[in-house]
C-alpha cells in the first residue's frame, strides 16, 4: 500500500480497494463468479447523509434487506397540497411502499448531527453560500420555535433531535398510501435516534412518543401502528411536535 490508510484520500483509497479486489476476482474459476444477494427489502431506512455513519453495517442490517434513504438530518418534508416537497424522498418512499411493499419505515436521526446542530447555531450569514441548506432546514422551523425556551444549547439539541423525528413521522403520514397502508396494518413505522459513538438506539414509544432504550420498549408496543396515529394526531404529547 503506497500510504497509511488514514492519510489517503477517499477516491484514492477506493481505487487502491479496486486493484486488490480485481487481484481477488482473477483469482476465481470459472463457473464460480459471485452472484449479487437477493434484493429483497423488507424497510425503507431514512437516515441522515452523515460521513461517520453506515446503516447497513451499524446495524449488522444483511445486504438485501432494507432500501436506504439518506438525507440531512434524516428529515422528511411529506406532502403539502398533494404536491411533494421534496421529489428523492416521494420516489423512495413511493417505490418502498407500493413496488416493494416494505413492512417497516424507520426514521433514524442521530447524536452530534451536524444538520440539526446547524439549525441551531445557525448557518453562514450569507444566504448566497448556502441557499439550499437554508431553503431546506426551514422545514423545522415550527419544531425550533416550540423549543424556544430551551436555553441550554446542548439540551436543545437532544430536544431537537427527537422532535425531529416525531415532526418528519407526522410528515410521513402526510403520504396517503403510507397513512393508508399504516391504516390496514400493512406498514409500521419507527422513529430513533442512533447514537453515533455507540450505535445504541433510542426509539420513540408511540404511546407516549418519548424516547427510550430500544430494549425497554414493551413487545407488545410492537403492533403500533394504530396507537402512533392516534399519538402523533391527537397529541398525547401535545406541544412537542
Ligand atoms: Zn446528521
């Protein structure tokens, strides 16, 4: 290897990975080529774009299983008018549920996201360097006001974090056929918050749409999909979305 692995650079490091992986395929016989895994999923993951993060390996998800969908922040926009406000995320989801017939969506934010911590600290004072970033955070403008009397930043974060992802829930079902299929039992949906150092999770309880341990939630919560909509719409928690 020319260099230290850490002091490659990406690209580089890829091509260097493509030589000895072409080293290792010449070495196959005929009749032995590999074959792709099978492609089928069974989640849609929305997470967020975040570099220290892999969701297929973090989570020891097998290849196959669940389609990815990343984006800052794990954010999802929904619908508004019938119209999407955000085209990747209405095709994913579009394609997840009415071609893959997933059963699960899991909304995954995480600790120490640099997108949501933006929100908070807010970003470069000259809209011209980041128009898109901008245009795009907005959309947790209602969330960040209902946080406003937080004053410790790093609470404020947490808060945020979870709030997040209990907005981008209420957004998800702003889908007629996830609400539909949500409706029928056919679809579950999940909100976490991944710890990036440890890859713990915390999900929300969709009774009272806290944050907890993964293992601390009840088995029988697991059929939810009823009490997440009476939860998110009714608001048990009112306020907090
Ligand atoms: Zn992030």
């Amino acid at each position: 290897m020319p260099k230290q692995l850490a002091d490659m650079r990406t690209l580089e490091l890829v091509r260097w990975n493509q030589k000895q992986n072409e080293q290792l395929l010449s070495t196959i016989l005929p009749g032995h080529e590999l074959k792709a895994p099978e492609h089928k999923p069974d989640m849609l993951y929305i997470g967020c774009i975040d570099a220290r993060l892999d969701p297929i390996d973090d989570l020891k998800i097998p290849a196959g299983k669940a389609l990815i969908h990343r984006t800052i922040g794990a954010l999802v926009a929904g619908l508004k008018d019938g119209e999407a406000l955000n085209a990747s995320e209405a095709a994913s989801i579009d394609f997840a549920v009415n071609v893959m017939h997933v059963k699960d969506i899991v909304i995954a934010a995480h600790t120490h996201c640099g997108g949501l911590g933006t929100c908070i600290h807010g970003i470069n004072e000259n809209d011209h360097e980041t128009p898109f970033l901008k245009k795009y955070l907005k959309q947790l403008k209602d969330v960040l006001s209902s946080l406003a009397g937080i004053r410790d930043t790093e609470q404020k974060i947490h808060e945020l974090e979870d709030s997040s992802v209990r907005n981008s829930l209420k957004n998800l079902l702003s889908y007629p056929f996830v609400k539909k299929a949500v409706e029928e039992g056919k679809l579950q949906l999940h909100g976490w918050v991944l710890d990036t150092a440890t890859k713990r999770i915390l999900e929300v309880d969709p009774v009272d749409l806290k944050f907890k341990p993964m293992a601390h939630i009840p088995e029988d919560h697991a059929d939810h999909s009823a009490t997440f909509l009476t939860s998110l719409f009714r608001g048990i928690n009112p306020g907090i979305v």
